[in-house]
C-alpha cells in the first residue's frame, strides 16, 4: 500500500510506493515549536495518521482557504502585504487523522480535532526549517502533486527522526 513518511529532523515528506519504494520526495515545513501531540501547542503530533479528507480538488494554484473552505482568492504579493500575519492555507488540503488512542487520536490529542493538514503555502515561504503552527507545509506544486497520486486513507507516519 503507497504510504508517507514525514520527518520532522529532516524536514521532509516522503512518499513510497506499493512496495515501499520511494516514489518522490519533498521539502516541507513542520511546526516552529517542535513535535508534539496536545492541543493547542502549535507542534506537529508525532506516530500513525492518515489521510481522512482532501479538500481543494480543482482549485487554482495559490487558492485561498480559511476554515477548509476557499475564499475565492488567489494569493498575490499585495494580499500578503494586506494579511501579514495570516497563516496562509494555499492550493489543497489533506486533513490528517491520528490512528493511536491517547497518542494523537481522542481527546486531548486529536489530531484531526486540531486541524492538522498537509497543505499548500507561498512560495516565497521558506521550507527545510520548522516554522508552521503545527501543520506540513508543501510547495503549491508539490501538495498538488502530492493530492492527486494519494487517496482517503493512505497511512502517514510523522516521525521526529
């Protein structure tokens, strides 16, 4: 089964194919504030997720999305400049879902609850260092990509190695 590896050290997704060869690999982004799986950390949860949801099929490269929904916007030099501090959810989505009760599954710890997703960002963002609010965040290229080779229920493994 294709599957994907997320390593927070390495800074990077990779995806395996059927029989667990890679298939591509890709710069990313994880959380400023590290690993970790409660709620409201800003950190990436760590262990066995998958993919529960794909939201954006269609939309433009640079697509806005706020509240998994599209604004209508397209990304541009001067929304950014009028939105300086807004946390930029470009293109696609993969919503994550976390597999390990008490880990990043129910309760405190949920990931999906948290709103963690596999998204796009502006390309004028750095990748290779942490600096999301707990998400993964991809070249609008590559997250389309990424979307269009994966399906609902492809496994992710985040790892801090």
């Amino acid at each position: 089964m294709m599957h994907i590896k997320i390593s927070i050290k390495q800074q990077t997704l990779t995806l395996f194919d059927d029989a667990s060869r890679v298939k591509a690999q890709y710069r990313i982004s994880t959380a400023a504030n590290g690993a970790g799986c409660e709620k409201n950390s800003g950190c990436t949860p760590l262990g066995e997720h998958m993919i529960r949801a794909k939201i954006g099929a269609g939309a433009g490269l640079n697509a806005v999305f706020v509240g998994r929904r599209p604004t209508g916007e397209v990304l541009t030099p001067e929304l950014m400049a009028e939105f300086p501090n807004r946390d930029w959810i470009l293109t696609r989505i993969l919503w994550l879902s976390g597999k390990e009760p008490g880990k990043n599954r129910l309760g405190n710890v949920d990931t999906m609850q948290r709103y963690i997703y596999i998204h796009g960002t502006p390309d004028s963002v750095a990748l290779g260092e942490a600096a999301s609010h707990g998400c993964i965040r991809m070249r609008n290229a590559d997250v389309i990509e990424l979307f269009d080779t994966v399906r609902i229920g492809t496994p992710v493994i985040i790892s801090a190695d």
